[in-house]
C-alpha cells in the first residue's frame, strides 16, 4: 500500500506541478504585454523593459497563490481519470485501495497542498507583490492607491482625524499629505498640508515638510461672558493661517496602516489584515471589506482538500481512447467557476453586509456538498 500512496503523490504533485506552471506562462504573458505601455513612459530613473520583466516575475507568486486550487483540481483530474484509462487504477483496486482509503489518501496529498498555498498567500505572495511595487516605484516615482491615494481615520481624545496620504515615493517617503481635524462638535478644528512627511524613528508621530497649517478659531464665547444681540462679549471666529518648514504631528498611524491602505487586502498577510481590521474598528470605520478578505485568507488555502476530494470519482469512471480530454476541459470549467464564485461572494458580501465568515466559507461549502455528493453517487453506489 505504501507504493501505491508513494505512486499517486508522485503523480498528483507532477501533473498539478505540470499545470500550474502552464497557467502561470500563461498570465506571465498577459502581465507583460499590459506592462508594455509603461516601458519608457516613466521618470527619468527610467522602466526598462528588464523591470517591467522583473515586475511582473515577482507578481507571479499572487497569481500562483490565486491559481493553485485551480491547478490541483485540473491536476488531479488528469491523473485520476489517466490512471483509471490505462487500468492502473483498477490494479490499485485489486490490490485492497478502496474508496475511503482512496479518499485518505487523497486527503493527505490535499493537507500537503493546503499547507503549500498558506506559506504562498501569507509569507511568498506578500513580500514578492512588494518588492515588485519597489521596483516599480523607484522607477516610476511612487506607490499609489486610486485617483486620492489613502484615507485613514484616527481618534485622539474627543477630537477625530481624518488623514490622506497621495503617495509613497521609493524611500518610504509620504507624499501630498494632508490632515483634517474635527472637534467634539464635527467641526473644522484645523487643516495640515504637507507636501511630503516620513515617520518618526520613536513611532509616536509624523515629520511633516512643506506645511501649511489652518487653526480654525469658532468664536464661542467663555462661560459666563455676557452677550448681546450684537454679539458683543464673543470672541469673532477667525482662521490662523500658518506656513512652517517642519512640523511634528503626532499621531498612532504607523508605517503598516499607511502602505496596508495603499495595498489591496488581497495582497496582505493573515496577521496584517488583522491588525488593520482592529485599528479600522478602534476608530468607528467600517470593516467589513477587509474582514471578508481576512476569513478568505483563512478559508481559501482549505479549499485544497475539496478540489482533492471532487477529483476521486473520475477515477471510478470508464474511459474510451480520446475520452479523457472532455473529463479534464470539466475539471477547468469546474476551477474556473469556483473562482468565479469566490469572487462573486466577496463582492455581494461586501455589497450586502453579510456575515464575512460565511461569505468567505460559502463558496468551499457548496463545492464541500458537490465533491460529498459526487462521490456517494460514483463511488459508494457503485
């Protein structure tokens, strides 16, 4: 028994090996001809076409890491369904495989997969995506999110804060900087503009150059001060308008919520998305957007096993000569969809404010039910 587990491994990890190195050609090719458009259109460090080469080598990991439930699904069906053509599979019959040793078997090559595709998304994936963007940054300028850049929200005492950052340039540099500050009351307390800031080394604040400052002065009269219809014993409202070379703003915004803001949640590791989740609920903003893509993170590496598991019944079936092409175009059709799945929940999720553990597991549960059923109805009736 124990050769044919060490036959099966051997073939399994091969063909989805095989696979997976198909389709990540595949969007190697694809990145490129889109990363074309910017080679020679940059700052005068200049995008060559070896960075943009080098650029979209370091993104492959995100995709393998999106694609490898895919590629274990295609590639245990190639094997199960060759195996079961040339009657291999039968022998392994004969020779005491049956189906819930099958099935364990099975199971055990899925835990090796999970494992693979958590070190992928949650270590290789994070620090290749931002590499990629250094390189990309240093030649093109900077780090960016969007037309506006990054928004972040922070309380301090009764007064909130609402920060925007445009950009990180290659040094860590902020660009565009600017602050706005509310009083207890929702009020305009006072504006910063900074044309650009770095992080303090202490961590307890931001070095701001270039700043214009704006102190927003109400007016409210002192109590007990007496007033008049005219107003007289109130202080007039004005606006203090200040220019300074440097500025300290203090602040618990570190360097990991500025470039987590800039990053898309899917390019962020288990415990980053955690973090921020904590500092977005700390200060009154809504969540539910990178709480979904963090029960994700944890459901998607599972979603080995039942690819694994909705592979076993091709190798119960009968193939003719030439028959085992249409059985592996399902196996693609059947990825295909279950990516498209995941994504369609994240965003009705989002969209419709579900429960983000359930959003995200949804997906694995339903083809759970079809691989269970699958094989019930091929196997154990069989």
């Amino acid at each position: 028994m124990k050769t044919i587990r060490r036959l099966i491994y051997r073939e399994a990890a091969t063909g989805v090996a095989f696979v997976t190195l198909a389709f990540l050609a595949l969007f190697f090719f694809f990145d490129m001809v889109d990363e074309l458009r910017w080679v020679g259109r940059a700052s005068e460090a200049g995008y060559t076409l070896s960075y943009a080469l080098l650029y979209v080598a370091l993104s492959l990991p995100a995709h393998l890491y999106e694609l490898l439930p895919i590629t274990v699904l295609i590639g245990t069906i190639f094997v199960m369904a060759r195996l079961a053509q040339s009657s291999e599979f039968t022998i392994m019959r004969t020779s005491g495989l049956g189906p819930w040793r099958a099935l364990r078997t099975l199971l055990v090559l899925g835990c090796a997969f999970v494992i693979v595709t958590f070190a992928v998304g949650d270590y290789l994936a994070p620090l290749s995506d931002r590499a990629a963007q250094l390189v990309k940054a240093r030649r093109t300028g900077q780090i960016s999110a969007g037309a506006t850049g990054a928004w972040l929200k922070e309380r301090q005492g009764d007064h909130s804060v609402a920060v925007n950052v445009r950009a990180l340039d290659p040094n860590g540099h902020m660009r565009n900087v600017r602050v706005f500050e509310f009083d207890a009351q929702g009020r305009v307390a006072s504006t910063v503009q900074a044309e650009r800031g770095e992080f303090a080394p202490e961590g307890d604040g931001w070095n701001l150059e270039g700043v214009r400052r704006n102190v927003f002065h109400h007016g409210n009269a002192s109590p007990g001060a007496p007033t008049s219809a005219s107003g007289a014993g109130a202080a007039a409202p004005r606006v203090e308008r200040l220019q300074e070379p440097n500025y300290r703003w203090p602040t618990r915004i570190s360097t990991d919520m500025v470039a987590a803001s800039l990053l898309k949640p899917d390019k962020m590791a288990t415990i980053d998305l955690f973090q921020y989740i904590r500092h977005l609920e700390a200060n009154g903003q809504s969540a539910q957007k990178y709480e979904i893509e963090f029960w994700r993170k944890v459901f998607y590496p599972l979603s080995c096993l039942v690819m694994v598991v909705l592979s076993l019944p091709f190798a119960y079936l009968h193939f003719r000569s030439g028959g085992i092409a249409a059985y592996v175009f399902g196996g693609v059709m059947a990825g295909i969809s279950f990516f498209l799945l995941n994504n369609v929940f994240g965003y009705a999720g989002n969209l419709q404010n579900w429960s983000p553990w359930l959003t995200a597991a949804a997906p694995g549960l339903i083809y759970s039910l079809l691989s269970l059923g699958a094989f019930g109805w091929l196997v154990l009736r069989r």
